[in-house]
C-alpha cells in the first residue's frame, strides 16, 4: 500500500528539475511507503533524458508520465489519475525540499483533520539583498512561513499538499487555469473549493521548500504578464459584467496608479499598477468571451447610421 505520492509537473526547466530530483534522494524516510510522480508536460530539452536516467536507478516508486497536452493543471490531473497515495504531496519543479519533508507531512495530518496543508517556502539563504529588494517588490516569486498549525484560505502549488479524499469531494484542478493555460490562480482556486465545502487548511511550516529565484521573474514585465494571467484567471472562476463591473474598475485603478506615479511611493505605485494590470487581463478575457456580442452591437449600431 502506498502512503504518499509526490507530484511534479514539469516543463523545459531541465537544470531545476535535476536539483529538485537530487534533493529527493536525500529525503528522511517517512513512516509510510512513497511514491514520486513526475509528469513531462511536452518538454523538447534534456528533461526526458534527465528522467529517463532517474528512473533507470531505481523503478521501484518512480513514475514518469509523458503528457503531451499543454498545462499544468491538465499534467497534474493525469498524475492523480495514476496516483496511489492517500496523501498527495504537491511540488513545483523549481524548489527542492528539505530532507525531513515528508516525515513533517505526515506527522502534520496524522495530527490534525485538515483536508489540505501548506509547507513553507522560503528562499536561498545566499540570495543577494538586492535581488530579495526585487522579490518584494515585484512578488514574482513566492515565500510562504506561517504558524503551525493556523487556518488559512490560500494554497501556493509550490509546496502543498491534500488528503485524496478532499479530490475525491472538491474535484480536480481547474483544467482552464494555471502555468501553459491562462496562467495562474489554479491553486487558489482549490483552496476557495475546499472552504466552500467546510474543509479547512492548515499552515505547515516544518515541511519546507527552497524556491529557485528566477531574475527573470524580477522585471517589470514579468509583473505586468503576471498581474494581467492573474486577472483573467479571475474572470474565468467568477465572470463580471464588462461595462458596469470590469470597465469601472479598470478606469479607477487607472487614475489611482496615475496619482501615486506621481505623489507617492515606488511600493505603492507598484500595487496601483497591479490593480490596473490585474483589471486589464479580466477586461481582456470578457472582450474574449463576449466577442459575438460586442460584434452584434456594433452591427446593429451600424445599421442604424446607415
């Protein structure tokens, strides 16, 4: 019988997810059996040689799925379709865990009836100040401590973890949302399903990640990209009405990010430009949706000028 299994998705980061697997060869045995399954969303870099070679040392508890169907949350589906475990462990391809991880998940829901727990995630302990100024600043990346043991309303897929009978009540994940499909929100979007169904989940701070810090990520750009995936997440799990919802909204973070450019911090400027970003990507996926009815519109409003 298999306790625990750890899902990975993954996707073109070969050198990340070799750290990640050399990080789970040193893990604490826990007091159940494991399984670790990775799923190889279509990558054309070295990640199936990479996985081919893990695998080969040791079959026994290694799977390797190939999934060729773009998105996260549709990669991680087909691993829970195979998974054993009445745990399920959750991890991103671009952390590596801390050697007592598992042994501190199990210890945490064998004390506790929570249907979900969040493990901390934290960063390099050598990450230059600098580049720990841009983390915040930009949230690109994320960090995660809590106390032990307290009730929360947020998952962060890096680091999570969820009893198969919670799946079993709430679903699968959102197959619409996440990395390789709209972009984010696919494990909020869980925890809002938990709650929903009074499940609750609880902070988990002995089972800890160290998350890769990408620069890349620390750029106004990525934060803009984020910012706008992050709003048309949010349209798709609860839609909006596009001209006295989204437009209203989006014209007054406007004038905000436009006051604070101008009279107020860099941090703040930066929220406000976030809020108009977020609202850019919600009224980028209504026009989206509503497209047959925009054009039917302005058709018929042409008919009547003519």
């Amino acid at each position: 019988m298999i306790g625990i299994s750890v899902i990975v998705s993954t996707r073109n980061r070969a050198a990340s997810l070799r750290a990640l697997l050399a990080s789970l060869e040193h893990l604490d045995p826990p007091p159940l059996p494991y399984e670790i399954i990775v799923a190889d969303n279509d990558s054309d870099d070295e990640t199936p040689k990479i996985l081919a070679e893990w695998r080969a040392i040791s079959p026994e508890g290694r799977i390797v799925i190939e999934v060729t169907k773009h998105g996260k949350c549709h990669a991680v589906n087909r691993a829970l379709s195979v998974a054993r475990g009445e745990l399920i462990v959750f991890l991103d391809h671009d952390v590596v865990v801390d050697q007592h991880h598992l042994v501190e998940v199990v210890d945490f829901f064998r004390a506790r009836d929570c249907w979900a727990a969040q493990g901390a995630i934290g960063w390099p302990a050598d990450t230059p100040k600098e580049i720990l100024e841009l983390t915040r600043r930009f949230g690109g990346i994320p960090c995660f401590e809590g106390k032990n043991g307290e009730s929360l309303k947020e998952l962060i897929g890096a680091n999570m973890a969820i009893r198969r009978k919670t799946l079993e009540r709430v679903g699968l994940f959102d197959e619409q949302l996440g990395p390789g499909m709209v972009g984010y929100c696919e494990d909020g979007e869980m925890a809002k399903r938990i709650v929903a169904h009074g499940g609750w989940i609880g902070a988990m701070p002995g089972a800890r990640v160290i998350h890769e810090v990408d620069p890349a990520r620390l750029t106004g750009e990525f934060h803009r990209e984020m910012r706008r995936k992050a709003g048309a997440s949010s349209y798709i799990q609860k839609p909006r009405r596009l001209y006295t919802w989204i437009i209203p909204k989006l014209l007054v973070a406007g004038v905000r990010w436009c006051v604070c450019r101008n009279f107020c911090g860099s941090m703040r400027g930066i929220r406000m430009a976030g809020r108009w970003y977020h609202y850019q990507g919600m009224l980028e996926m209504a026009m989206k949706e509503n497209a047959h009815v925009i054009g039917r519109r302005c058709l018929d409003w042409l008919a009547g000028t003519g």
